[in-house]
C-alpha cells in the first residue's frame, strides 16, 4: 500500500518518502488550523485570512516534522540493532517505518517500538515547556506549541494502544516473548489485543453516531475498521514469514528449464520443444551466456500467423530486466518478489546461468502444504 510514495530526502541514511494520501491530511490539518483554531484564539482575533494560513500552513509543517522525528526514533534504534530500514513513508495515518525484517529479540523489539512515542512525548512536553514560557504574549508561537503540544502526546497516546501492530502492540509483545520465549505466540495475542481494539473503536463509533456524534463517530469506526485489518494482516504475514524462516530457494525452484538458441521461430519453440517436453519455460542462451526466458504465457501472447516469422529473442524477458534470485537466497525474500511485483515467476541464477525457476503456484503449495500440517 506504501511501497509508492516522492521521495523528498534522505536523513541520517534512511530515504523519506510522501505518499499521496499525505497531501489529503496536509491540507485538512491546514484548513481546520486557519479557518477554525487560529481564528478562535482572542488574541489573534486582529489576524488577516493570509496571516491565518500562513501559520497554520508552518504549524502543519512542524507538526509533520514531529510525526517524521516519531518515525525516525523508531528507524534509528533498529539500524543500531542492525536491521535494514528501506524507507520512512508519511501518508494520511501519520508515518510508517519499512524495515525489511522483524526484531531478532525481545529486547530489541521493545526498545524499537518505544522509541516513537517517547519521541513524540519529549517533543509534546518541549512544546507545552515554549507555551507555557510565553502564553502572556500574543505572539502566533503560544497558539503554535500549544496545539502542537497536544497533538504529540495525542499521536504518543494512540501509538502506545496495546494492540499491534501499533507500538504499544509491539511493546506487549516483546513483554510475551520475553517471557514465553514463543515469538508466534506473542504475535497472536498481540494482533488479538489489536483486533479486540479495533472492534471496541467501531462499536464505540456506532454508539456514538446513535447520539448524533456523527462526525467523531465515523472516524472513530473508520480508525477502528482500519486497526482490525492491519491487526489480522500483520499476523498473517508473520504467520506466513514464520513458516518460509529457514527454508531456501534451492528447496522450490523447478529445474525443469531447458536451454534454447535465441535464433530460433516460436514455430520451432512450440512444435520442438514445448509440445516436446512439456515445459513452460525456457532459458534463451546463445554462447553459453544466458539472455532471457521464454514462457508458454509469452508465447500465447503472440499472434498465431505471427509464430513462423517471430524470433524466441524477441518474445523473451531479458534476464537483466527480471528480479532474480540465488539458489541460496532465503525463500522470504522470494516470496516479497512475487507478492510485491505480482509477477509469476523468478528465475534464479547461479554463475550467470539459469539453474531453475521460483513459480509463484509452488510457492504458493508450498505455503499451503506447510500451515495445514502445522509445521
Ligand atoms: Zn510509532
């Protein structure tokens, strides 16, 4: 879902980037502070529309920096724990740290998830520390860190939710694995607590929305819906990463992939080879060196009175154009490829050759096989 996103720096390292629905937030949060906070503030009853928006433009600003900030406290204890953070994305739920694998300890996890909302706690105090040093003073900074104040330790507060995959659902599951040492079992009671919040947050919604709440009702039902599915979502993943831990490339990939000359007519490939052999894939060589792959699917998409004329090279996916895998690599970081590219197939290659292919259907039987034995 935030795999897009524009890329607007890099701090301490790690790439920040702005996905769409950012743009939605920013200028809501913009509108509401100059049309609605700023105006009803008595000291700046004399402030002109622009002042307004001028300031409410710079509070929205600083207050998506301290979101970041929240979101970098987490990215920077996990690179000192030495995991891999690929990219901080904000969007219209605040932000979110990608790390492209899971805490390794109890410890770890811990000090990871609590960094974020202790971040935003010292940003709210340092700002009610500014507000309550010059609230005798008309100037914009006292209606400035006092809402800001409050909306960190707000975006603290929510945060730190027992439920995960929120850092307060992290922080009770690194409370459960430290103690029960059973990381999937910690997960589960975690994603329950999640789901449990969740449901709590619609119900409350609709309870609301009965009072005539029915702004504050849906959002609260919206937030909730939202909790339930990360909730169920993260445990399934973690569920799915728990079973492929361990397992490599080597152990799925077919090695049903015979070699073909690049030179050779789909006629030729059809009559000589897949109604051969059987095989859907071929591996498009021409001096030992490894060009592409051809399948049956690329075939079908070619015109039938097309096949005497057209050439396997000009039909085939270039092997440099495809996510390729290594016979060793972990079956995760596979598993990522197909899922993330939606593409059917990685080849994987050793020493440039194509020694075998990744389907995602074996892949998938894989997966299936493994979560209905249990093991
Ligand atoms: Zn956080």
């Amino acid at each position: 879902m935030f795999s897009g996103g524009i890329p607007i720096g890099r701090f301490f390292g790690i790439e920040v980037k702005l996905h769409w629905s950012w743009f939605i937030i920013f200028l809501w949060i913009t509108w509401v502070l100059a049309t609605d906070y700023f105006p009803s503030v008595d000291d700046y009853q004399d402030w002109s529309t622009a002042t307004c928006w001028v300031i409410g433009s710079a509070t929205s600003i600083l207050f998506f920096v301290s979101v970041l900030a929240h979101e970098l406290a987490h990215s920077l204890v996990a690179k000192a724990a030495g995991l891999k953070v690929s990219a901080i994305t904000l969007f219209i739920f605040g932000g979110v740290s990608q790390l492209t694998e899971e805490p390794k300890s109890p410890s770890v996890e811990f000090r990871l998830a609590v960094a974020g909302p202790g971040t935003s706690l010292a940003i709210g105090a340092a700002c009610w520390g500014i507000f309550f040093a010059t609230r005798y003073s008309a100037s914009p900074v006292v209606g400035m860190t006092f809402w800001l104040g409050y909306m960190n330790v707000i975006l603290a507060a929510f945060n730190m939710i027992p439920g995960f995959p929120l850092d307060g659902g992290r922080v009770l599951r690194s409370l459960i694995w430290w103690r029960s040492r059973n990381l999937r079992r910690s997960t589960r009671i975690a994603s329950i607590v999640g789901r449990g919040f969740g449901y709590l947050f619609i119900f409350g919604g609709i309870a609301l929305v009965f009072i005539s709440q029915y702004a504050t009702g849906l959002s609260l039902v919206i937030v909730g819906w939202i909790l339930e599915n990360a909730a169920a979502g993260s445990y399934r993943q973690m569920a799915l990463q728990d079973i492929l831990r361990g397992h490599k490339v080597s152990e799925v990939m077919t090695q049903d992939c015979e070699v073909v000359p690049s030179t050779i007519t789909l006629e030729q490939l059809v009559n000589d080879h897949i109604l051969v052999s059987g095989r859907r894939c071929y591996s498009v060589v021409d001096f030992g060196r490894a060009l592409g792959l051809v399948t049956s699917h690329d075939v079908r998409a070619v015109e039938r009175k097309l096949w005497p004329v057209k050439t396997v090279r000009e039909i085939m996916t270039p092997i440099d154009k495809m996510r390729q895998a290594r016979p060793d690599d972990d079956l995760s970081s596979v598993m990522y490829l197909l899922m993330e590219q939606g593409v059917e197939q990685v080849p994987v290659l050793q020493d440039s050759n194509v020694v075998g292919i990744v389907w995602r259907d074996s892949l998938l039987t894989f997966v299936h096989l493994r979560s209905e034995l249990g093991i």
